[in-house]
C-alpha cells in the first residue's frame, strides 16, 4: 500500500478559516467605486398580456439613473431554448416574470422606485397543471411554440425523451409480478445560504466584466458574449470573476434574467450595477427541483430477478427553459442501470404551464426517479415474497456489466454498501414490525467519472512554482463551498511531493484561469482533479530536469518528498524545491517551470437512442434508515441513518463525509419536509418560515460508511460524490415508513397529514 | 428600510409621554423581533420607535405568592427560571421551544402577547395559567385577565398611548400540573400548527403506582390502569392555539372534567369536545381536519402530562415523551 502525505487525509477546508470569521468575499460584501443598486419589479399574475407600463414617476425619483422595461431593451435570448428574455414584452408567462428593472444609487431607492411604476395588464387564462396543460385546447404558455409532426401549437416541448432496450412487453407476459403504481414529485428548492447576485461592469472599452457566482464560469462566458452580440456591443470581452460563492448545489447551472439586467442597466448608465436578491427573490425568483408525475411498473421472475422497468414521467416545465429540461437524461441512468433489468422503456415528456420554471438541482432528476424505482422495488419484493434486502442483493450490480443503456460499470461496489447498511441496522432483527417503528433502505447509481453531457466533458489547469516553492494552480473547477480547492491541492500536493499548504488553487477568473465546461454531474473530482494530476505530473517531469542539472543526476533517478528534490541512489544529493525554482530562474538561458494540461475523459455523449457509455465510471450507494412514526399525529422520527457510499477513494474523508451529511439532510427535507407550495402559481411560502428546511436540531446523526473500491481511472482512484448523498433518501424513508406501519406514501413530501390520512384509510372498516 | 428615528426613554412614564406626543406615528419596541421583521416586510413603517430597552426594572422575574414577570423580561430568562419550570410547567414547555436561543435571548414575553398572533406560543399557557395583564397608559392603570386582552389576530385590548407594565400569574393550587405542546413541523425556528395547553388540579399527588406513568404502553392503556385510583379532577383549563382567530379556551370540554374522576373514556370525551369547540381554518401551514384530529390527540396528551407532572414531578421536569 502506498503512503501518502496529502491524499486520504482530513484536512480542513482550505477555506474554512476564512468563511467562519466573516472575512470570506461573497457577492453580497462585493463594493466597486460608483456602484450602483439594481432591483427587479416581478409580474404578480401568472398568465396576462401586458397592456401598458408606466415608468415616468419611477424615473422622476432622485437617485434614479436608468429603468428598463421588456420595450427599450435589444433582444437577447437566452436558456436551453432559447425561449426567455431578460425583461417580458407583450405578456407575462408566471409570476416571476421580470417585466421592469431600476438602477439607483441605493437599494431602497431603487425599491420605492419599483412601487412607482404601474403595470396594466389583461389576465390571460392560465395553467398550472402539465396533464392539464397537454391536452387539447389548453391555454398555450408559449403561443407561437409548435410541436409534433403536424407542427401545431401545444404546451408540450420538443424533446422527446425516449429510451428502450429489450422487449418490455414481451418481459412484462413473462414476469411473475408485475407491479404498477404512480409516484408524484413536487417543488423543492437549493436553499443556498448566499443568495444569487452578481456585479456588472463595463471599461471605457465596453468590454464586460461581471462578478458572479456561478457553476459554469466558462459557458457563462458565452452567454454573456452572445448577449453583448445582441447589444451590438459585437467583438467586445467578457471576462466572469467568481466571488466566494454561498452554495450552488444546480442552482447556478444556467444565466438568469437578473444577470442580463444588470448587464443591461450597467451598459445604459455607464456604472457599474450590482443586483443582490433578497431571501424571498431567491424563493420564488430562482428555479427549483422539477415535479414530475411518474407511472412506473416494474416485474421480476419468481424467484425475485428483475424482468423489465417501464416507466412515463410528465415533468412540469415551468413557462421557460433552463438546462434543467434535460434532466430526464439523467433520470435515464437509474431506470436503466439502477439493479440489473434487462428489459427497460422510458418515456418522458416535458411540459410548459404557467408555473415557476424549474431547473437543475443536486441529483439532476436521479433523486425523482430513484424515489419511484426503490420505493417500488419494495412493493415488488413484497409481492414476491422476498425480503427487499434479499431482494436488491439479487439483482444488484456488479463490476464488469454493461447496463442496458450501454453504461460500462467498472468498480462497483453496491452489494458491500448494501450489506453494510444492512448490518448496521440490524435489518434481519428489526425488519417486519410493524410497531410503529421500521428500517427502510434504497440505493442509487451516479454518474461518477464525469458525464459528457456537452461536446467536450473537459477542464483544463495550468500550474505555476514560485521561487518559494509555493504551487499555483489555476483551475478551470469551481469551488461552490464543496471543497474543489481543497482536493484539487491534495492531488498537486501529493504528486510533487510538497504538503497541501504549498498549494494555492485559483479558480476564479475567466482572464486567468483555464477553460471548464462547469461544477455539474458530480464531476470536479474526478475531471478537475485529473486535470490537476496531468498538470501536476508534468510539472514534476520539468522540476526533476531543473534539479538533474543542479545535482548533476539523471531526472529518473530523482523525486520529490517533503518539499525536497533528493535522488534515490544517494539520498545526500538533494535540494530544497524554492532553491530548483531559484536556479532555473536565476540563470542564463533560465526557464519557467510551469505547465498546462486539458484532461476530456474518455466517456460518450448518448446517441439518438439515448445510449452509450456517459461517464468513465459510476458511483454506487446505499441509504439505510429505522423510522419511528407517531400513529396519532403522523409524525415521523428518524432514529438511526446509515449512508454507504462507494467513492472510489476518499481523497479527503471530512470533506466527503461533508458531502453525505449535507446530501442526507437535503435529502431528509425532500423526502418529509421540503416543499414550495404554488397557489395559482404563486410561491406561497418564500421564506425559511414555512419552507421547512431542516435545522441543526432536525438533522439525525447520521453514519458515513465509505467503501473504496479504487478506481483504476480516478483520480488516485475517486470517483464523484458531489450529488448521490440524497438521491436514495426519501424512497429509504418511505420504504420504513411502509415497514413501521404498512401505509405506503407515494407523492412527496411525506407530511405527517398524509401519513395519517393512509393510516386512517387502512384501518377503516371495509 | 425605511428610516425611522429611535427613542430610549428612562422611565415607563416618560415612555407614555412619548408615546402620546408621537401616536400613530410611533411603535413600541421591546425585542424588536416582530416589529424589525414587519418594518422590513412593509407591513408598518413608523417614523419613531420607543424602545423599552433603556429603563432599568423591567426585566425582572419575582414570585411572592404570585408569579410577576416584567415586560421586558426575554423568554431565555423564563426559560432559566427554575420556579417557572416546576410551578407554571406549561409557561416553560412554551419558551423551550420557542424560535431559537438567538431570538429567545431578545424576544419578550410582553412582544409576543401585545403581536397577538394566533400562534404565539406563550399565549395559552399563560391562558391557563390564569394570567393577568397590567396596563399603564397616561390616563392610568387597569389589570384584565388574558382572555379580554386578546381581540383578534394582531389585536389587543390595548389602547393608543397604552403599554403592558406586568403579567401577574396567581399561585396555582395545590397539585397542579400544566404542560404546553407546540404541533410543528420542525424542531426549531417553526410556528406551530396547533399549540395545546392543559392545566389539571387533582385532589392529591399520591397514587398507589405511580410507575403506571413511566409505562411505554398507549395512553389509553395507562389511563384504563389509573382508573382504578378514582383520581379527581377539581380545576381544569384547556387552551388552544391556531384554532381559532385568537388563542382561545375549550370551555365545554373543560367542563365535562370538572370534578369528575379521571378515565380514559372522559379523557377522550374531552378531547373530542375541545376539538368540536375549535374552529381552525386551511391554510398553507396546515389544513383545518388535521389540526382537529390534533386537537383531539393532544388534549388528552397534555392532561396526561399534566398529572404525571403532579404524580412524578421530578422525573418529569423534563419528559422526553410524547405525553
Ligand atoms: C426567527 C424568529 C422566530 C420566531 N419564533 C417564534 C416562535 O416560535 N413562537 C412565537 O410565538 N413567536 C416567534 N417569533 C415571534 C417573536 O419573536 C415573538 O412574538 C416575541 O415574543 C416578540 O417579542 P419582542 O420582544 O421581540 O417584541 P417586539 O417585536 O419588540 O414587539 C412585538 C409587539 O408587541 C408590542 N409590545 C412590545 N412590548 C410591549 C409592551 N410592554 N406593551 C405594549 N406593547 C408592547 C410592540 O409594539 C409590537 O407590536 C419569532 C420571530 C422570529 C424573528
């Protein structure tokens, strides 16, 4: 076993100093000379034509410098379908809508500005359910959008999900269970402790730079380079400065409105403009997780084997488009490769209504469609007659598979997470009480070796030494608040030998840093952190020729420990790494030792039938969970949680465990909780208030278990972490709730009137 | 946020004068943890607040006979105060579980009654408690029970110029158990769906078997073993909260149990009598048949609690079950 310095180890956040004492840059505590403050008027209705907008007392208002509305605006495009704009002209889709902006020297002048401007509007008929909203003659979101063969105009959007292997109905005759159900998934939401904002800010040049906290800075780029397009500002630079950021976990994945506005209004007043949202903005105004409304039906032979999966999802849209559309990609993975099923069929249709729109989120659709798929494999096991941990170690994966959808599983380590929950909780002792008290367990597949959902699934780093020996890498990763810095300086630490101090990440700026398609798919490990492995080993190549000529030894015969270049044949032939750096520099003829490296694992985009190998390598996990519910009140308990993760290997195990808790209680919130209650496709609960995220005192214990199965392509053998922590928790805890009680609860969350209105149902007198 | 002047007077009378000079002009801050969050939402924008914080005296706690609780004492120091704890249970059930330690640190007793949200969680503890409201304005003094102070959501007895200088709690009588439970859906930092006080005076604390109490059987299994003791009940409250536009008492059902022996068929009975009293409404933090159907859950709970509070008081200072 080799010995490392750096990889393995528990090192604290790099960062976590800062952030704790107050000192850390979030957007919000961002000043530039002249700033000014940026507010966004909303539509209050969800659906209505806008008949008029009257800015002129708004702009009479002293400390007033701009207002935009959808009519004085160039048009810019912008989401995955290019359906949104930055500001609405000629009718408002949902009740987030931006239909005007103010600029103004402070932010309370800029929001008593807002109250000044009138808005009339026609309300249209509107609709907020997307079964509704297929059918014939429905109210149509986007008027001129078209669909099908006939091109005719239909809420549905074109993008027809569609994946099949095997004959499912064929399977379907030959099974000896078959069980069918519909599970239904609502709105939940990041709950990103910083809020979104950004700065923007144009030179004399009209070349833009734009603070901001996003999760793709490299595409940002484009998009903002497109929007100047549009400003005819063509050929003008953009350049995306990350402040720290408060969390992204998906939310950051796309542009937004606000930050075309405030590129807008710094464009029209010459100053640099800052928009910063307030908590309630940051409910309604942002995109959360997509409801789904899902028909499942899953068989398996006598003996409990798993014959086929067929499953037709609608997914609620929202009135615009974001990158989250594409989350039934993703929700492809579980239906076909979560347990081995040879049979599958997935069908999933996108829907446009006049609700908020929704978008990426931790688990990108996975946690939805695993919620479905392991809530029901305890349904079928009971038909079966087969114990549900009986039931999932017979059909779990194994190394070696390829899935139905073309995935090509090389470690996996599922049936050890699966055993290890198991024992942790008793299962065989405390499975089938039905006292009130019940365990429940669920597993999950993740892509875990980057997952090419662009053209190019890359990131590239370039990395510097100073005369000090201190290592700069410039990243293409961005550090969200997950720890990309701190593991990306354990891998460059641990390659040229130096300690994870040495190293100094910098990931913030699109002038310096190399190119990253973004923080998504659970991918910076693995992908950024091969890069900086790539980078980091030709570094070392370049250091060891620098010190061969020094010392007067061959490059192979030298290495690096503890900061040191020393040869291996005569350990007294050595030389401290700052006095290499100083000598290549300090000479004539003297060179930089630096390098660059651009790392594109070696996945698949899927192909037209949706198949193909999308990520190098997958991650496994099982959650396992003994629930206690109140059967007068419906009030769940969690008594015990148990989260085994394969990962490959842990480069750092408190970061990771970071990764499991906060995944858990994310996932503890969707499963019971967590909901953005929509009346009329208004949020009604934009605050922490009544949108019931978990507190420090709601949060269980929870136990890490980290199995390591070593990867051969990760990264000293990682693989991702970054979303799986709660895609298996809520079906684990409606799979207990169903062992504690007999109630089996199908539509999240899993509040304590659905539980007991099922008790209810149940003990009723037939 | 708007901006507004403050104002520190040194004494409550200097504050009356204040508050008359500037009338609706002004508001009356304490904690401040109601009145900075409506200022913020735009719900009042005055252009002075008259805190209380700058006059010495108010925060005090005293029991001599009965309990007198300043009005600028924090529901932290309630819930510190052991006397609270053992005499007047449901008072302390309420500040437990109250916001948080950041909010309890600043938030008054006093603030949460003069909101006057439905929902305040000391509101039916101290309904039960039989609590007394002081008040001084310039034209003088008047002391109401809890039950006039409370007119409807956001509103109370209080009069333009008028402020709360004292709640008085009486001495409960002998063998009195109270209890509070707050039905939320969190463990912190949440409103409650249903907020349920009880407070039962029984003819004596002895019982041949005690025990029965710490038994892990269903209530009613314990209460069918307690029969047995022919235990009566000689007073009785029953409060609620968020069943109706102000905390309110369940009056038939508190006489149904008036000074009669306890059992589990009365218990239910009162229960269900305090539910039918209820008229909780839909909204988004619940629906109006589960706070109902909690109603009827709780009550007999809190009663429970209440007698074990009598019957064990020292294992029971702080239950950790349900009941
Ligand atoms: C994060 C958070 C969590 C919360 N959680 C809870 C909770 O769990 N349960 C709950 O019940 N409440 C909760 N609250 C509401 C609030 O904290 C309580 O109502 C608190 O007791 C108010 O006290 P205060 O001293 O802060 O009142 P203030 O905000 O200072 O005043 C409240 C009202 O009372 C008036 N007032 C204050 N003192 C007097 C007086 N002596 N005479 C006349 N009028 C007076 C004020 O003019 C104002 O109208 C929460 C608030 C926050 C911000």
């Amino acid at each position: 076993m080799e010995e490392f310095i750096n990889i393995g180890k528990r090192i604290p956040k790099t960062d976590a100093e800062e952030k704790v004492t107050g000192r850390a840059v979030y957007i919000h505590d961002l000043k530039v000379p002249g700033m000014l403050f940026g507010k966004i008027l909303y539509s209050p209705h969800a659906h209505a034509k806008i008949l008029n907008i009257d800015t002129s007392r708004a702009e009479r208002l002293l400390g007033v410098k701009a207002i935009l509305t959808g009519y004085n605006i160039p048009s810019i495009k912008f989401g995955f379908y290019k359906d949104n704009v930055p500001l609405k002209a000629g009718k408002v889709r949902s009740c987030r809508d931006e239909v005007a902006a103010v600029a103004a020297t402070d932010p309370d002048i800029a929001e008593e500005a807002l109250d000044l401007i009138r808005v009339d509007y026609e309300i249209l008929p509107s609709v907020f359910d997307p079964e509704e909203a297929m059918k014939e003659g429905a109210p149509l979101v986007h008027d001129e959008h078209v669909g099908g063969k006939e091109k005719r105009p239909t809420n549905v959007l074109n993008l027809p999900w569609r994946l099949i292997a095997g004959d499912v109905d064929e399977a379907r005759r030959q099974s000896a269970y078959v069980a069918e159900d519909r599970f239904r998934v609502t709105w939940v939401t990041h709950c990103c402790m910083g809020t979104s904002g950004c700065l923007a800010q144009f030179d004399l040049k009209n070349n833009l730079t734009i603070y901001s906290i996003t999760q793709i800075p490299s595409l940002a780029q484009r998009d903002f380079t497109e929007a100047l397009s549009a400003m005819g500002l063509q050929g003008k630079k953009v350049r995306v400065i990350k402040t720290m950021i408060g969390g992204g976990f998906g939310s950051k994945l796309d542009t937004y409105a606000f930050e075309y506005i405030a590129i807008l209004l710094a464009h029209k007043t010459h100053k640099p403009v800052k928009i910063v949202f307030s908590r309630e903005e940051e409910f309604f105004a942002t995109s959360p997780r997509q409801p789904a409304i899902i028909d499942i039906a899953q068989g398996c032979t006598r003996d409990g084997r798993l014959t086929f999966r067929d499953v037709r999802m609608i997914l609620d849209n929202g009135a615009y488009t974001s990158w989250g559309a594409t989350t039934p990609s993703v929700m492809m993975m579980p239906i076909s490769s979560l347990y081995k099923v040879p049979n599958v069929r997935y069908v999933a249709k996108c829907v446009y209504t006049n609700n908020t729109y929704s978008q990426a989120m931790r688990g990108y659709g996975n946690p939805q469609a695993t919620f479905a798929i392991d809530s029901q494999i305890d349904i079928l096991a009971e038909m079966a007659g087969i114990d549900p941990l009986d039931f999932r170690l017979r059909n779990a994966n194994t190394p070696g598979e390829i899935t139905p959808q073309n995935f090509k599983i090389i470690t996996c380590g599922l049936r050890e997470c699966i055993d290890a929950v198991a024992q942790k909780l008793d299962w065989r002792q405390n499975r089938g009480r039905r006292d009130g008290r019940g365990v429940g367990m669920a597993s999950l597949i993740h892509v875990g070796g980057g997952a090419r959902v662009y053209k190019s699934d890359g990131c590239g780093t370039i990395i510097k030494i100073d005369d000090f020996g201190t290592v700069n890498v410039f990243t293409g990763a961005t550090d969200m608040g997950q720890g990309a810095d701190t593991v990306i300086a354990q891998i460059v630490a641990e390659e040229l030998g130096v300690r994870t101090e040495d190293v100094v990440v910098i990931h913030t700026d699109t002038d310096v840093c190399p190119w990253d398609v973004g923080a998504h798919a659970s991918r910076t490990t693995f992908v950024a952190g091969n890069s900086a492995l790539g980078a980091a080993k030709k570094v070392k190549q370049l250091l060891l020729e620098v010190a061969g000529q020094t010392l007067g030894e061959s490059p192979e015969n030298l290495d690096i420990r503890d900061r040191t270049v020393f040869s291996k044949r005569d350990p007294e032939k050595k030389s401290p790494l700052g006095k290499v750096l100083r000598a290549a520099h300090y000479t004539t003829g003297g060179r930089m030792v630096m390098a660059e490296y651009f790392y594109d694992p070696a996945n698949e985009n899927l192909d037209r039938e949706f198949k193909g190998n999308l990520s190098v390598t997958y991650s496994y996990g099982t959650h396992g969970v003994e629930v206690e519910v109140d059967k007068e009140t419906g009030q769940v308990k969690i008594l015990k949680y148990v989260a085994a993760h394969d990962v490959g290997k842990a480069i750092n195990p408190m970061l990771l465990e970071g990764q499991v808790y906060g995944g858990v209680a994310m996932g503890i919130g969707y499963a019971l909780t967590e909901r953005l209650i929509s009346q009329n496709g208004k949020v009604m609960n934009p605050n922490f208030l009544d949108y019931k995220m978990l507190t420090a005192k709601d949060v269980p214990n929870v136990d890490p278990i980290v199995i390591e199965t070593n990867d051969p392509f990760g990264p000293f053998g990682a693989k991702g972490i970054g979303e799986p922590g709660l895609v298996p928790t809520a079906p684990a805890i409606a799979n207990a709730i169903y062992d504690a009680l007999g109630v089996r609860i199908k539509d999240l969350p899993i509040t304590p009137e659905k539980v007991l209105a099922a008790l209810k149902q149940k003990t009723k007198p037939q | 946020m708007k901006k507004f002047d403050y104002l520190k007077p040194r004494t409550i009378d200097e504050a009356l004068s204040l508050l008359n000079q500037y009338g609706k002009r002004a508001k009356l801050v304490a904690g401040g943890t109601d009145v900075m969050v409506m200022i913020k939402q735009k719900r009042i924008s005055p252009d002075v607040l008259i805190s209380l914080s700058g006059i010495t005296g108010l925060d005090q706690i005293q029991y001599d006979g009965a309990l007198r609780i300043g009005p600028m004492v924090t529901h932290r120091q309630i819930e510190k105060s052991q006397v609270i704890r053992k005499e007047f249970s449901a008072l302390a059930d309420a500040v437990d579980v109250l916001g948080s330690i950041q909010i309890r640190n600043v938030a008054t007793i006093a603030g949460n009654i003069c909101n006057a949200a439905p929902s305040a969680d000391t509101a039916t503890p101290l309904l039960v408690l039989g609590a007394q409201v002081k008040i001084k304005g310039l034209k003088g003094e008047r002391t109401v029970s809890i039950e006039s102070f409370f007119k409807g959501p956001g509103e109370t007895v209080l009069e333009e110029g008028e402020l709360v200088t004292e709640l008085i709690i009486p001495k409960p009588l002998p063998f009195t158990g109270s209890a509070y439970w707050k039905h939320q859906r969190r463990l912190a930092l949440d409103l409650p769906i249903l907020g349920v006080s009880v407070l039962l005076s029984l003819d004596r604390n002895r019982i041949s078997c005690p025990d029965i109490l710490c038994a892990t059987s269903p209530i009613s299994t314990v209460l069918h073993a307690m029969e047995q003791e022919g235990l009566v009940c000689k007073e009785v409250r029953i409060g609620l909260g968020v069943a109706a536009p102000t905390p309110m008492r369940a009056i038939k059902a508190e006489g149904l149990l008036r000074g009669k022996r306890i059992s589990d068929e009365l218990l239910q009975e009162v229960a269900e009598t305090a539910s039918n009293e209820a008229q909780p409404r839909d909204t988004i933090r619940a629906e109006a048949w589960y706070r109902r159907e909690m109603i009827r859950v709780l009550v007999r709970r809190m009663a429970m609690r209440s007698i074990e509070r009598v019957i064990r008081p020292e294992e029971t200072v702080f239950p950790t079950r349900a009941w």
